[in-house]
C-alpha cells in the first residue's frame, strides 16, 4: 500500500485483538476501514502511540447518562441539542465510539423525572447528528416500562425509526425482579427525588401494583409484537426466576440485561441469550440493589457483555480491571465484553473488533494508578477525541 493511501498508522502499540493481544504491534488504516494488523515495527511511519493500548472503540448498549444532562437539575430542563452534544462529549472521552442512547418510553403521574420526552430526544439526537455536531455514533434504545399505560402508545411511532436498534421489556413493580427487597426501592426514590415521604411512596407503589395488574400483561404482549414487527432485537430486564427466564426464551430476546440472581443468569446464558450486567457493579465489587454480582458471573463464564449504565467511565475500568478481578480472564477477553460482543448481538457487525475490514473506530488508553485513560479516540479513522 502507497503512503498517500494510508489515512491513519498508529505503530508502537499494545493491540487488543479479539482473541490475543499483540505486545507490540502497529495498524493502519484508509477510507474508514482497518486495513492492516501487524507485529514489531511497522512498514510505514506513522503516529508512535508510545507503548500504549489500542483497542476497538467501545460499544455501549444501556446508558440513561443523557437525561442527566437533559436534566441537571429536578425541573431544570437544558436545551435539548445542547444537552446531546455535551452527553456526546462525555461519552467519546470515557472510550465510548457506538452508543445506544437509552430512551425512557412512559410517562409515571407521582414522580418527576424526564418521562414522556423520548420523542423529543430522539429528535435531537438526530438533529444534532444532521449538523454533524456529534463525536460517537449514535442510535437509540426504547427503555418500555411495561405497567404504564401509555407506553405502548408512545413505543409505536419511535420503533420504526431507523436508528433504533434495542428495546427493553421493563418492570419495576415492587417487591419483584430488581426491588425484591421493597427497601432499596424506597432507599433509590428517596435519593432520586429530593426525599420523597413514606406517604408519597405508599402511594406510587400501591398506583405500580395497581398498574402491573391493569395494564401489565396485554402492554407485554403488545410491545414484544410491535418490537417483532420491526425486526427490533429485544432485552428482558432484571430476570430473577424460572418463569422470567421462561418469559424471556419465550419473547426470543436477545439480550438479558441486569439479572439478579446467579441461577436466573445461567440459565438465560445457557439458552442462547446474552447476559449483560453493570461495569459499576463489577467496578464497586457488588450491586447498589444488593443483586448478584458482576464479577460472579464473570468467573462463572455467565457474563457476555457490560454496560455502563449510569457512569459512562466504568465501562473502559471494568474492562481494563477485569483481569486483575477474575481469574482466568485475559484482557482480550475482557475488552470482547465492551465491544465485539455487544456490537454483535444488535447487529452492528461491522465493528468492535480490530481485524482488516471493520471500522476504524479506535481508541489509545493508558492507565496509571489503575485508572484508564483515553488519550485518543477515532471514529471511522477520524479523530473525534
């Protein structure tokens, strides 16, 4: 290949391959594409990465980080296009190059928060996007809390939307799946909400189990129709018995996000569905609802693919931890937990991993006093960070 070929050759480098790591090797790249891997020193001159790791950019399926810049503040709403690209920014500095931007689809009548705006969000994202404004690749996931009534309503138009690429079945009724312990629950809303009084919360949660049985199982069956109709891969979320992981072979989902018990998790992992847990939990040792923990499945070979949930950083740190915190585990195998893996189960097959012919969506990290940091990120082989 011809110099005046090459857009990007990054040489001096500790490459993470999907299935080895290269000690020191070096990669090019033209037209957006990885073109070359290799080992020792490169044939063409290229930026020296000084020993640092190069990895695919990764890939994130749940992360609700963007309503917190949407809205700062409780009633304080930012202007929309502005809030998404601030999000973008902190998404392409924590390693992040696909994200899917996790949308909350329902409106909840006793608590505030940023309900009811996923179409308007949506927008944004997508007008910021027109105008080029954003580093990451961006597509959407609908987070469908399955009791609300108007969720089917508002899930229909937003479906069909070509950049949705993930819906979620959801249910935070209490005393079940995430809050079988009705505790944390009260513990999570009063810390969410400025401290909410038991009264308020005897009434939200006596409304939750009054809407779980109104509405829960025909919405059920009407979101999983609707998510079939499009082709849209679907999750469960916070299996935790038999009959949920029954439920979830059932809907032909793809994805099992956050189950909360060991058995739950071996048992979807065994039927085909990929696990996916916090890299908080794995990061903190445990989970903030007292659930199974990450590194537990991790070790158990039950774990397919981590999110960074609510701390877009976590999920670089939990992969770079990983070796040190299970055994048995390679850092190539930890980084396919953040990158091929998850890219693979919403069909986005032509990245998250660093091979000729996939995207050039990259990034150099090095980690001091255990913390990774990412000195660069390329996007299609251009820098975004």
């Amino acid at each position: 290949m011809s110099e005046s070929e090459i857009v990007l050759v990054l040489t001096n480098a500790k490459v993470v391959l999907a299935d080895r790591v290269i000690t020191r090797g070096w990669l090019a790249c033209a037209d957006g594409a990885i073109v070359e891997v290799g080992e020792g020193r490169a044939p063409e001159r290229g930026e020296d990465v000084e020993g640092d790791i190069i990895m695919p950019g990764l890939v994130e399926l749940h992360t609700d980080h963007l309503e917190a810049h949407y809205m700062p503040r409780p009633k304080v709403y930012w202007d929309p296009i502005a809030a998404v690209v601030s999000y973008d920014g902190q998404i392409a500095t924590s390693g992040i190059t696909t994200v899917l931007d996790s949308l909350r689809v329902w409106r909840e009548e006793l608590v505030e928060g940023v309900d009811g705006d996923a179409a308007l969000l949506a927008e944004a994202i997508g007008a910021a996007r027109d105008a080029n404004l954003l580093r990451c690749d961006h597509l959407l996931h609908l987070r469908c809390e399955i009791p609300m009534p108007s969720v089917v309503d508002e899930a229909r138009p937003l479906i069909g939307r070509a950049d949705v690429r993930l819906a979620s079945l959801m249910d935070h009724t209490p005393g079940q799946r995430q809050f079988r312990d009705e505790q944390k629950l009260r513990d999570y809303y009063r810390g969410k909400n400025g401290g909410m009084t038991d009264q308020e919360l005897d009434r939200l949660f006596a409304r939750r189990l009054e809407l779980q049985e109104q509405c829960g199982a025909q919405n059920h069956r009407a979101l999983v129709e609707l998510a079939q109709a499009h082709g849209t891969p679907l999750a469960s979320h916070d299996d935790t018995t038999a009959d949920h992981v029954a439920e979830a072979i059932a809907d032909r989902v793809a994805i099992a996000e956050f189950p909360t018990t060991t058995e739950a998790a071996a048992a979807l992992h065994a039927a085909g569905i990929r696990v996916l847990m916090g890299a908080p939990n794995l990061v903190r040792g445990g989970s903030h609802s007292g659930n199974v923990a990450s590194r537990d499945l991790a070790a158990s070979g039950h774990l397919d693919i981590l999110s960074s949930d609510y701390v877009p950083q976590s999920l670089l740190m939990a992969a770079i931890a990983m070796p040190e915190i299970v055994p048995g585990i390679d850092l190539a195998t930890a980084v396919r937990t953040v990158t091929k893996t998850p890219a693979e189960a919403v069909g986005l097959n032509d990245r998250g991993e660093i091979t000729p012919g996939r995207r050039a969506d990259l990034i150099r990290v090095s980690v001091a006093r255990n913390v990774p940091v990412v000195r660069s990120a390329w996007r299609l082989g251009r820098r975004v960070a």
